[in-house]
C-alpha cells in the first residue's frame, strides 16, 4: 500500500503559489516601471537628394603653352592655382639631369592624379559597387577592340580609368584600407616634392615662360584643348558631338606644351543620356551637379541647351556654369551625379507617428514629444507632409510654415519614437 503524505504535498503546493505571487509582482512592477523609458530622437533638418549618375565631358575656353626652350620645366606655381596675364609661370631648360628628374615628375603626377581620383571616401559616398563591376568589363571591352584597331592612345586613357575603377573596387571591398591608400598618397607626393626641389635648384641656362591670359593654370594637358572649347558646347549636335569624343587627341599639344591657362570663368559640362520618364530636365532650370572626381564637390549649373535625337531615346544635355570650386578636377570624361529633385524639411521616424482624436471627434497625426518630464502632441498636419521615404517623412521646417499652419513641431525637439501610455500633458517620473 502506498502512504500519501499530506503534508508534504501541502507545503509543495503552498511554495509554488507563493513562487507565482512574487513572478507576478514582478512583472506587474516591471510594467508601471516600464512604461516610463521612452527612446527619442532629435528633430532635424534632412535634405534628400534624387540623382542620376552619368558621364559628362568638359568644355571650357584653354590655352595651351609651349615651351620656348627644352622639354625640362621648373613650374613656379602649382595646378589649380590662378594666374594674371603676362605673369611668369615656369622656367625650361634642357640639362640631362632635368629630363631624368622631368620624367620622374611626370610619372609621379600620373601616379597621384590616378590615386586621388580612386580615393573613395566611404563616409560621404555609398559607391554601387554592380556598377563598378560593370564599368570595369566594359571598359576593357573597350581596350581590346582598340588594341585590334590600333589606337594606342585610346587605349592608354582606358588604362588609367580602368586604374581608377580597380583601386575603387579595392577600398570598397576592404581589399586594401584607406589608411594604406592615404599613405601611397603621401609618400609620391613627398617624392614629387624632392624631385620638384632638384628641378628648381638647376635653372642655369633656363628660359623664362609667361602666360599670355589671365585665368587658371594648370600643368598637364590631354590634346582636346582645342577641342572642347566653349564655343563648340553652344554648337553642338548629334553628329558633332559623336565626333568630339571619338576624336584622336592632339599628338602636338600633348608631347610639346607644358601647360595651358583655362581663361574664360564659365565653362560647360555636356551629358548625353536616355530619357526618363521620371525625370524631366528643363531648359533655364538651375541643376546641382555632384563631381565624385572632386570629392563630391557641388556646382549650380544652369540648363542651357537640351538636345533630342530624332532616330533614338537619348539627349544631349549642355550645362553652365561659372564656378570653380577649390582643387576641382578638370579631367575631360568623367562620372557625374546630376541632382534632379532636392527636398529639406524635418525629418520624422515614421514610428513615431501617431494618430489621435480630438474633442470635436476628428482625428489629427502628429507626435509626441518630451519636453522636461512632460509629454506634449505636436500636431503634424497632411498639407505639410513633404513625402513619405524610406522608413521617415519630411515635413515643412517652421520657417516655411503658414502663419495659420497647424504644425507645432520645432527644430531640435525629441521626438518620442517608442514608449507607452502617451498621451498630452502626462508627467513623467
């Protein structure tokens, strides 16, 4: 026979009822406590950019320099660098050891030019890598069919962008770090330093070298200055352009000049894309222009010249503009980021939204805020919602609100993005 024994039993049950009590007790705390931690987060202006990225081509008034004697030149002000008319910018001379060191310099300057358009700063700009990818197919594509036909001045431009394009997919992929990048950077400039200093101190025999106009100096030159000139951006179709960039660049001006002066301030960049039904470029319209080249420097171009084929989809499209931002890259071809929408308003996490209902019985969205250890609705009326992105809306920033707007919303406020029990005027511990 087996013996029960109450007692025992008894003690069980009254243990596990007095466990329950505590668990419960708990959890009840947990939730009154729980209620209380609100996250938030700073109400800010956010500007939101829609672009298309292409490649565009420079066009802009140059005139080349040549040197009166030698090849071996002391350059006396750097690239980028402004320059008066009449004004002394190098010194040539035809030493042995000068053609030796102008070699090294020119190497050097390629060297750098190549490295610095490759440097991609992963903090400002969220490279597509696909494209990367597929740029680089395409342009060794390119290479092949123009070692077949013989251009092997094609084909060494193609190198140098499938440089770049090579060093980008690298710093993209971690396979190289930018530290390590920086330092390649620092080191072939300090050895174009040395040997710029070397140059310098051999000016026996020299001969002094003057620009002609005022404008922008720069040393290096690529054979389309003659080319690719303001007027030709103004004249431009289908046909002239198609031929512009298949053209052969200047043999004379690339193996005899030392320089050229960039002398009128406004200057053109020309795109040739397809149409877009989501993007409608207007003539006389202002464009933001992103040059990745440059480090994502900006310029305001204007929309001067909109060109559509009449055999196919494409456009040609002819900016202007006068500005030149600091240590801008003038190369001839390069990708370009043309900004078609822009708006800026402050930025709401779309879970911070909240739809109530007033005492009248309409209902009205808008948000929660904590100011001190109080709740307070910021109302967020529809007529003022900018656009609902990727996760957040926009609305308009108080300085472009009517003055009988109903948004309350201010800048630098915190907003509430996740708490419980809110409602207006709650005081919180």
């Amino acid at each position: 026979m087996i013996k029960i024994n109450l007692k025992s039993i008894g003690a069980k049950i009254i243990l596990n009822v007095f466990i329950m009590a505590i668990a419960v007790y708990f959890m009840v705390q947990f939730a009154k406590t729980g209620g209380d931690i609100f996250e938030t987060e700073r109400a800010e202006i956010k500007t939101r950019q829609d672009n298309v990225e292409i490649y565009g081509y420079v066009f802009i008034n140059e005139e080349v320099i040549y040197s009166t004697s030698g090849s071996s030149v002391n350059y006396l002000l750097e690239n980028g660098k402004k320059v008066g008319k009449n004004q002394l910018i190098a010194y040539s001379h035809q030493t042995p050891a000068d053609f030796s060191m102008k070699d090294q310099i020119t190497a050097l300057t390629e060297k750098l030019d190549i490295l610095n358009q490759s440097n991609v700063n992963l903090e400002l700009v969220s490279p597509n890598i696909e494209r990367i990818n597929g740029d680089i197919s395409s342009i060794y594509a390119d290479m092949v069919r123009n070692i077949e036909k013989g251009k092997t001045n094609e084909t060494a431009k193609n190198r140098n962008e499938l440089l770049i394009l090579l060093n980008k997919r690298q710093l993209i992929t971690g396979e190289v770090s930018g530290r390590s990048f920086e330092n390649t950077i620092a080191s072939a400039e300090e050895k174009k330093r040395q040997l710029e200093s070397q140059v310098a101190g051999s000016g026996i025999g020299s001969r002094e070298i003057y620009s002609n106009k005022a404008g922008i100096f720069y040393s290096r030159t690529d054979g389309y200055e003659n080319s690719f000139t303001a007027e030709a951006a103004k004249t431009l179709d289908f046909n002239m352009f198609g031929e512009l960039i298949e053209k052969e660049p200047d043999i004379n001006i690339i193996n005899n000049a030392l320089g050229k002066v960039a002398y009128d301030f406004n200057w053109y960049l020309v795109c040739k894309t397809e149409k877009n039904k989501t993007i409608d470029f207007t003539v006389d319209k202002l464009y933001n222009i992103i040059y990745p080249f440059s480090s994502n420097k900006t310029t305001e171009s204007v929309l001067i010249k909109k060109i559509e084929s009449t055999d196919s989809d494409e456009i040609i499209l002819v900016f202007e503009t006068a500005a030149i931002p600091v240590d801008f890259d003038f190369s001839r071809k390069q990708t370009v980021r043309i900004v078609f929408n822009e708006i800026s308003g402050i930025k709401v996490l779309e879970e911070a939204v909240n739809k109530i209902e007033k005492e009248d019985g309409t209902s009205v969205e808008g948000v929660y805020i904590l100011r001190g250890n109080q709740v307070v609705f910021r109302e967020l009326p529809q007529n003022e919602c900018l656009g609902k992105f990727d996760g957040y809306y926009l609305y308009l920033e108080p300085s472009k609100r009517k003055e009988n707007g109903s948004g309350k919303l201010q800048l630098y406020e915190d907003v509430i993005i996740s708490g419980k029990n809110l409602y207006n005027g709650r005081a919180v511990d």
